[in-house]
C-alpha cells in the first residue's frame, strides 16, 4: 500500500522546538501562577520549601506535575495510535488482496485465542520505541499466525512471539536474512566437536556478513557484533564446520530455536530447512 506514511513523517521527535504539542506544554505550564497571598503563605513556610498535597494539585510544582503527566499522557497515546495503523498499514501492503487479508484479521482478532496473539504483539510495540525494523517483523509475524490454523497452533504461536519479545529489531532483521549468510573463515584458535564450532567464532561471521554487504564503517559492524552476541546467547545461531577441520571454513546456522521463529519474520520461509 503505498499511501504508509513512513515514521519521520507520522511521529514528530518530542525535542523539536516547533512542535505544537510542546508548545502546548509551555503555554500550560506559563499559564501556572499563584496569587500572591498564596506565594507569601508559602514562603513563610519551611523556608520557602514548596509542599505538595496528595494529588499534586494545591501548588504551582504540583500544577506543573500535572500538566507535564497529562502532555505526557496524549503525546504516548499519539505514538502509540500512530505505531499501531503503520503495523496494521503494512500488514495488509504484504497482501495482494486487501479484502481477503481484512477478513483473515477479523476473523483472527475475533477469535480468543487469535485475539490473545494479537494483544501480545500489540504488547511488544507499545513496549518499543517506534521502529520501522520492528514493525516490518511484526507485521510479517501478524500475517503468518493470521493465515495459519492458528486456532490449532496456539501454543506454537505464543512461544515464537515470547522469542520475538526477547530481541532488539537489529538482531531480528539479522534473523530474517538467514538466507544471505556468506560463509566465514575461522581464525586464531580453533575447536570443535564433530562439525559444531566451540571456539570463538563470532568476530569471524561479524567480518564476513559486513564484507558482504559492503559494511565498513566501524559502528555499524559494533553494532552487527553486539546482535550476534545476543543471537548467541540466547542461543538462536551456532556454527558448523564447511568440510575438514584443516580447511577453516564454517557457516553460521540457525539452531531450533532460531527455527522457530524465522517464518513469523519471514514470509518466504517454510520450516523445512534444518542446521
């Protein structure tokens, strides 16, 4: 679907000093004042300390509180509104048939069980700050349970959505591109145990995924490395070896758990493939 407005344009950074809704903010909290017996009553009190009641309503900081929760309040709700018609927008620009992919989410949110699968991965975008990475993962996790039996495939669902959970959006976009995995050379110390690699291999796989891609700059590949290492502790991936141990050749490969969840974050994938 091509109307998606993309998130710079849908989500207005809360620091810019020309967006209305903290113009909003200022204005109300300029507009706090205390009358000035009220100022004098409260200077004469703990050495000009300001208390504050209960409700944070009686004085100027706690009229300032309020303002500054009730802005905070609207502008959450505005992101989190805004986050959730760009998932549902690019859940139906994966489909063909808008109509069809339409009735498949109402039947799946009218549905009990569909409708807990759905609440969770609203969850999981609330939770997170807005990020196209995560909401084109989502979005392809919303599709697969949808066109599924997911009625059937409930707990399998809801497993795969807690691994989801777990992850940053880069280390799941790693994931999903499992399939353009280059093979690496291992260096420095190496063991094995028949064709799984226990030495560090991490470094090796991190140099080769960012050549082949054409990565050089050093952040970016800080950042690769530091969602490998998540990978590999939650134990999503390992490495095994490409022939003899002499050749020094090995891949990185998803394990079960990695498996499972790779066809909710890619839409071409089917569970037939196996490390």
């Amino acid at each position: 679907m091509s109307d998606i407005v993309p998130f710079k344009e849908t989500i207005v950074p809360l620091e810019r000093s020309d967006d209305p809704r903290s113009k909003d903010l200022s204005k109300r909290i300029e507009e706090i004042r205390l009358d000035p017996e009220k100022e004098a009553e409260i200077a004469a009190k703990a050495g000009g300390k300001i208390i504050r009641d209960k409700v944070l309503g009686a004085f100027v900081i706690g009229q300032v509180a309020q303002a500054v929760l009730t802005w905070n309040e609207n502008v959450d709700k505005e992101i989190k509104s805004a986050k959730r018609e760009i998932l549902l927008g690019a859940y139906l620009d994966k489909s063909d048939q808008n109509e069809a992919a339409i009735d498949q989410l109402k039947r799946f949110i009218t549905d009990p069980r569909g409708n807990t699968l759905f609440n969770k991965l609203i969850r999981i975008l609330d939770d997170n700050p807005p990020d196209p990475e995560l909401t084109a993962h989502l979005s392809s996790a919303l599709k697969h349970m949808s066109e599924t039996a997911f009625e059937r495939l409930f707990e399998e669902h809801k497993y795969a959505l807690s691994q989801i959970e777990q992850l940053t959006p880069q280390s799941l976009t790693l994931l999903s591109d499992h399939g353009d995995w280059p093979p690496m050379r291992l260096t420095g110390a190496l063991s094995t145990s028949g064709a799984s690699v226990k030495s560090d291999w991490l470094q090796d796989f991190c140099d080769a995924y960012a050549s082949s891609k054409g990565v050089s700059d050093r952040a970016l590949t800080n950042r690769l490395h530091h969602s490998l290492v998540d990978l590999f502790n939650k134990r999503f991936i390992t490495a095994k070896l490409l022939g003899s141990v002499e050749n020094r050749k090995a891949s990185c490969v998803l394990t079960q758990v990695g498996l499972s969840i790779v066809a909710y974050l890619d839409p071409g994938y089917r569970s037939a493939r196996s490390p």
